[in-house]
C-alpha cells in the first residue's frame, strides 16, 4: 500500500469512530441525570470495569492492550468532564471544578 492508501484508509476509520464516539457521547448525556452526586459520574468501580474489558478487547483483536488503555483512560477522561457538567446543568448541582 502506498502512504495515500493508507491514509485514506485512517480517515475511514476516523469517520466511523467519530460516528461511535456521538452514540457513546448521547448514551453518556442520557445517564448523566439518572447518576445521583459526581462521585456516581466518576464511577471509578466502572472505568476500571470498562479498562479490564476494553484490555481482552484489545488483545483479542491483536492491538497492544497498553495502548488501547491509554486511550479509553483519555477518552474516558473526557466523557466524565462532559457528564459532569451535564449532571451539574440538569441538577442545578454546584460549578463543577475547574479541569
């Protein structure tokens, strides 16, 4: 394959992925009311929960399982930033913090 092949072959994926990722964002906004405080958004019981998942996941599919880490913790990251917020706007809950 050439350097142009691939890279058409990424911004492919890139389109699915961001398609994925605005399913996994509207789910997230739908739980965000139903969460009862911040500590039920960080819900560090579930990433760890979703990190142990996403590792088999990702050895099973024949990715380095340590990347795939790295990227749902981000990922991750981002979607409690969003969710608290949301949590806050629906809750009338206090500012959340500052990032």
């Amino acid at each position: 394959m050439t350097l142009t092949e691939i890279r058409a072959g990424i911004d492919a994926l890139d389109r699915d992925l961001v398609g994925l990722l605005a399913r996994r964002e509207a789910l997230v906004r739908q739980a965000a009311p139903l969460k009862s405080d911040g500590q039920a958004v960080r819900a560090p019981d579930r990433v760890a929960q979703v990190v142990a998942r996403v590792r088999t996941l990702a050895s099973e599919a024949g990715a380095d399982p340590d990347l795939i880490e790295r990227i749902y913790r981000g990922m991750i990251q981002a979607f409690i930033d969003m969710e608290t917020d949301e949590h806050h706007r629906l809750t009338g809950g206090s500012a959340p913090r500052t990032r």
